[in-house]
C-alpha cells in the first residue's frame, strides 16, 4: 500500500509542473469577446491554443469527427488535425503544426495563430494573457 501511494505521490509531482505552466488567454475577435465565460483559449507550452469547434463555431464553419482527429471547413479551406500529432493537412497539402494539438476537458485544442492565419483567412494579434482576432481591423492596424 505504500509503494501504491508513494508512486501515486511522484507522479502527481511529476505532472503538476506541466498543468502549472498552462494558463487562460482572454480571446477577442476585433475587440469583442468570443467567449464570455473564458477557457477556449490557453498558453499550454509555451503556444497560445484555441478548442477547435469553438473556433469553427466562431466563424460559422463545419467540423466532422473522426476518432482523435478533427476536419474543419471555414470558407472554403479545410484542415485535418489529429491530437499528439503535429502532422497536420490544409486543402490536402501536409504541413507541420509549431505545437502538437491536445484533448483537454475532452476537447481538441490547436495552435490559435496557425488556425486563424491558415484555416480562417485573418489575423491575429497576441499580448500579455490577451489574443485578438483580426477580421474585419483596419489593415494598417
């Protein structure tokens, strides 16, 4: 019983730094809030991630499901994300992802800048514990 609380003890020890570091980011598209209630988008490894069917929601697109995987459609664009894997495809050409996307709380979060540049055809503006999708900006701004 000891071992069992003493491997239970370090492994709990060994995670918390990795959930330590994962923090909320306050998301915006063009100044107004996407998400009133917070926690669709986080810094997890140093990226900032955004919950993929919240994004689609957000621009009005098509996800289908397939297992650990995600199909996203948002104007015409579509791209294929699989959790653990930052192999990735957009319009059926292979790309490479700069974070692996991940299941938290069951959903699939994906790299926010790559998403919104490459599958939603905007911008996006980061600062401190703050993202702003630029859609309809001035585009000097």
């Amino acid at each position: 019983m000891k071992s069992l609380v003493a491997a239970f003890v370090a492994v709990a020890f060994a995670l918390a730094p990795a959930l330590a570091t994962d923090h909320l980011v306050t998301l915006t598209m063009d100044g107004r809030p996407v998400d009133r209630a917070g926690g669709i988008a986080i810094v997890h490894d140093g990226l900032v991630y955004a919950d993929a069917v919240e994004l689609v929601k957000t621009f009005d697109g098509l996800v289908t499901f397939a297992g650990k995987s995600e199909s996203i459609e948002i104007r015409g664009h579509v791209g294929r994300f699989t959790a653990g894997t930052r192999g990735a495809s957009v319009d059926r050409v292979r790309v490479v992802l700069p974070g692996a996307p991940f299941v938290r709380n069951g959903d699939l979060y994906v790299p926010l800048e790559f998403f919104i540049t490459r599958i939603a055809s905007a911008r996006v503006r980061f600062s401190p514990g703050h993202a702003d999708i630029r859609v309809n900006a001035n585009p000097l701004s």
